[in-house]
C-alpha cells in the first residue's frame, strides 16, 4: 500500500481495472456466496430516507456485483438499474434480477443525464484511483436528478491507495472523503461508520450521504 503521490499514466490505469475487474470475474460465484447474506439494510434505508418527494424512486445501484441489492430495492417498489465493470456480475445480476443494468468501466462511465433520484455505491467507489475520483464523482452528481441522492460506504483508512491481492483500493478518511464529494458539488447530510454496535476500531467501513446541488459552491439555506 502507498500514499497517492504520484501519477498513474493511462496504460496502468488500465491495467489497474483490468487486473482488478478480472479477479472479480474469476471469483463471482465465491463472491456471491461470501455476501449474499451481508445485512445492508442499514445503507439502502440511508439512502432511501434522504431522497425527497414520494416513493418509488430510480436507483442506480454503482458496482451491483451479482445484483443482492438490486432485488431489494425492486421488491421494495423502486426502478432500480445496476452497474458493473465486472462481465460475470453484470450477467448473474440480469439473469437473477431481470432489470437493466449498465455493463460499464467506472473508470470509462457513460451515463444518462439527470435520471436518478439515487445511487447506491456501496463497496464500490474505493476501486477508484484517488487521481480519478473527483472526474467520476462529477459524473455521478450528472446523472442525478436536482437534490438526487448520493449514497456510499468505502473501507477507511489513511489516505492510502494500492494493491490488496489482485484489487486495487483507495482507503480514504472522513475528511479527505468529505473534501473529494464536496468538492464536486455534494453537501453532506449524514455519516456514520459499520459494522454498527462495535467501538470504532472495529468499524473499518465509512458510510455517507450527500445530496447534489446544483453548482459547485450552492449551499442550502
């Protein structure tokens, strides 16, 4: 693991996702069975309890993996959309689930503008290069309605960035997390740290909620 100090050309951020999106690929059905009774129920009601206006809601569930969370926002009533870069989710989530989702880099995103009320990047957005966050946070924040909703939950750590096996992270504290999404033009509506009902060194995962303003600098009175 090392400090992001300094810059990764295009040939090894691709090899960054190649490398990555391939060990997931391999591993899909060990991951499905690993997680598949992970208890998130805590995140999605995060997220779902700050999106304004009236139920049901678009979702866009960012790294859905084999799609255990999209088949709770679509029994819950929502029209939830997956996204993976992963070949092997990106195919159990639509045989399992039966609704669009995205075949796509996060690296490499090509989004529809303003369609979601909110987006569910939970475990995802770490796979990010600290270099490339705030361009892929940008897009997030674009393909969100006004006041659209951003939730997500990244293991935490000391602004660290590197390879862990085959995946590759960015594990990022409370205020360097909350100086990238705030700097893309997020306010921040909540935090809190999981597994929850443990003392803090034992919660490695930091969860947030932001909501999109409409211009980087827009503050809400």
């Amino acid at each position: 693991m090392t400090k992001p100090s300094r810059h990764y050309d295009a040939d090894v951020l691709r090899r960054i996702t190649d490398v990555t999106l391939g060990d997931y690929d391999r591993t899909a059905r060990e991951f499905w069975a690993g997680t598949r009774d992970h208890d998130v129920s805590q995140n999605r009601a995060a997220l779902i309890d700050a999106i304004e206006g009236d139920p049901p809601y678009s979702i866009l569930d960012f790294g859905c993996g084999p799609g255990r969370d999209l088949i709770a926002f679509r029994e819950a009533g929502h029209d939830a959309v997956g996204l993976d870069g992963a070949a092997e989710f990106v195919a159990m989530a639509r045989r399992m689930v039966g609704c669009e989702v995205f075949h796509q880099d996060f690296l490499a995103l090509d989004l529809p503008a303003a369609r979601f009320d909110g987006i569910f990047a939970n475990a995802s957005l770490f796979h990010v290069p600290r270099q490339e966050l705030p361009r892929v946070l940008r897009e997030l924040h674009a393909t969100l309605k006004p006041r659209g909703v951003l939730f997500s939950s990244n293991p935490r750590g000391d602004n660290q960035e590197g390879w862990n096996g085959n995946r590759f992270g960015c594990f990022l504290d409370l205020e360097t997390w909350r100086t990238q999404v705030g700097g893309v033009g997020f306010i921040e509506l909540d935090h809190y740290y999981r597994p929850p009902g443990k003392p803090l060194h034992e919660q490695p995962w930091l969860a947030s909620v932001w909501r999109k303003v409409e211009s980087i600098g827009t503050k809400e009175g």
